[in-house]
C-alpha cells in the first residue's frame, strides 16, 4: 500500500534561472507539502538584457509563487479515492528511468524524479524525455486531489519535451511542424566567473542577427542556419543518446566554460539545453562548419581541449553516419 509519494521537477531557463520543486503527498500524515528549502527563491530572478525571447519569465515567477508553505490537508475518502485512482493508472508498469543526477554536466529545460514509498517497497523514477504514458492523466488526478496543477501541465505545453511534441531531427512537430521564430546561444565563462550578454541572437521575425554579428537576417541566412540545425541533428541534443561524449569521459577542465542554447517556436515553446563544459556530440561538427563560414569561432571550440575533440569527432561521426 502506498504510504508516501514525491516528486521532484527541476525547470531550467537562461543560465542561473532555475527553479528545483519537491512537492510530497504523505498520505500516513494525510498531509501534502512543497519541500521549500528546494532551490527556489521567491519572484527574484536574474536581471538580463538583450534576450531573444523572455516567455520563461512569467513561467518561473509563476513556479516560484505556487510553491508556498501551505500544508494540504487530505480525509479519508480522498485518500482511498487517490489510491484507487492511482492503482488503476499503472503509471510506472513496464516504465524505463533515465540517467539523472542533481548535477549533470549536459542539462535540459525539464527533468523529474518521482520517489514512492510503500508499507512494503521502495521505488524510485527518473525521467527527463521518457514520460511515463499516463502523466497528463497522473496530473489530471492531482489537480482533481488539490485544485491547481501540481505537474505544471499547463506550462509544459510551453516546452520542446517529448510530453506533447514529438522532436524530430528536421524540428520540433505538434500537429504540424513548429515555426522556429528565433535562437539564442550564449558561451561563458566560469573562472574566473563572468556573466556576459548572450554571444549570438537570431530573430527570424524581425529579420536579424545580433551578438558577435550584427547583420540583416536575409532568405539565404535563414535557409543555411535551418540546413545547419538539421544536418547537425541540434533539434535532437535533448536526447541521451547525443550525449555519449560526456557520459565517456569528463572535460579535462572542470572550471572551464559554460554554455546555453535556447530555440524559440510559434505560441512561445521553448526548446532549451544548456552544458558545465562539455557539449552534445555533434556540437564540434556544426561549430567547426560555423567557423569556416563566417571566419569566427562563434562556438569557442578553442577552448575544448584536443583530447575532448578526438572524442568529440568520434562520437560525432556515429551521429552522422545514422
């Protein structure tokens, strides 16, 4: 019998704007709580400029303000309800957990850990793209339980995840294919520690680059830069199986450099990944491609080390060759 349940999801936007929430359903205690010490804190968050899209900061206020201190308090009969209700979903039958760590040296926008305990048992699930099949309904139940959405599902359909859009090699699909509407990636730093402007922006609805180029974004731009994030498979980075380099080996410079990469389709979706100093594994192929065309390391390869590349261009020519 199922005596206790938490879930813990972690959201990621630009660089230090994260949001960790762990949210328990103690149902010996007939209780259910937000674990405020997670790392939330309040509305603050960080102040930047020069942003290619700011949709992730009415989603994070919103994150932070629903996780308060209120304490939940449940009856018998809701209790029995839920039981049932959550026997009968078989949320986690045949499921398969993904690798996930609190700290992880490649990070998506969406990850989720769900520990529950039993009178008999323990079990413990991790997902960051691998959705259990009936998490919508999983959450329709919370909802129904506590009266707000406790899975943020309706945030959810803001984000690139597996959960409502299918991502492909070609882009992000819902019903249709998704118009990318612009990109952002930003190359840091991290000691001595910097906090700099995102190093290249690309609006595709007012037609222009910014950053390290500034320029008119013209029909031959927006056609190469597409060619690019599709031959590369950037659209599919999210997965775990882009990410052989760094499950192989770490970079030999820990206190290297960070980065972020952030696309942004029709009705504000955002796709978002973001790396302590290692990168995905077609990463040195489309940064070196990147170089030759506009005669910039706009990607800082120079500052990946020469053993990090022998792997990067093995990993990344399996990619390729798929």
């Amino acid at each position: 019998m199922i005596e206790k349940i938490e879930i813990t999801q972690r959201f990621n936007f630009k660089r230090l704007n994260r949001h960790y929430e762990c949210f328990t359903i103690d149902l010996i205690n007939k209780n259910a709580y937000y674990k405020i010490s997670e790392r939330g804190s309040g509305d603050k968050f960080l102040s930047e400029n020069s942003l290619c899209d700011d949709s992730w900061i009415d989603i994070l206020v919103d994150l932070r303000r629903k996780m308060t201190s209120k304490i939940h308090s449940l009856s018998d009969e809701q209790i029995d309800k839920f039981r049932h209700d959550f026997d009968n979903l078989k949320l986690f039958d045949d499921f398969q957990s993904e690798e996930f760590s609190y700290f992880e040296k490649i990070e998506l926008i969406y990850s989720c850990n769900v520990i529950i305990y039993s009178s008999d048992n323990y079990a413990e699930y991790s997902f960051k793209n691998n959705f259990p099949e009936n998490w919508i309904g999983f959450g329709e139940i919370l909802k129904e339980l506590f009266g707000f959405d406790v899975l943020h599902l309706n945030y959810q359909k803001q984000m690139a995840t597996p959960l409502y859009y299918d991502i492909r090699s070609d882009g992000v699909y819902s019903n249709d294919k998704l118009l990318l509407k612009s990109i952002e990636f930003g190359h840091y730093q991290t000691y001595p520690y910097e906090l700099p402007n995102p190093r290249l922006i690309v609006d595709f609805l007012q037609n222009s680059i910014n950053g390290y180029i500034e320029k008119e974004l013209t029909d031959t731009d927006k056609g190469l830069i597409l060619h690019l994030l599709d031959k590369y498979h950037v659209y599919m980075w999210i997965f775990d199986e882009y990410h052989n380099k760094s499950n192989a080996r770490d970079p030999d410079d820990l206190e290297g450099y960070d980065w972020y990469l952030e696309m942004v389709f029709e009705g504000d979706v955002i796709w978002h990944i973001f790396g302590y100093n290692d990168y995905p594994d077609t990463y040195v192929h489309l940064a070196r491609e990147i170089l030759d065309i506009t005669k910039m390391d706009l990607l800082e390869i120079n500052t990946i080390s020469d053993g990090d590349l022998e792997l990067f261009e093995k990993f990344g020519d399996e990619k390729l060759a798929n």
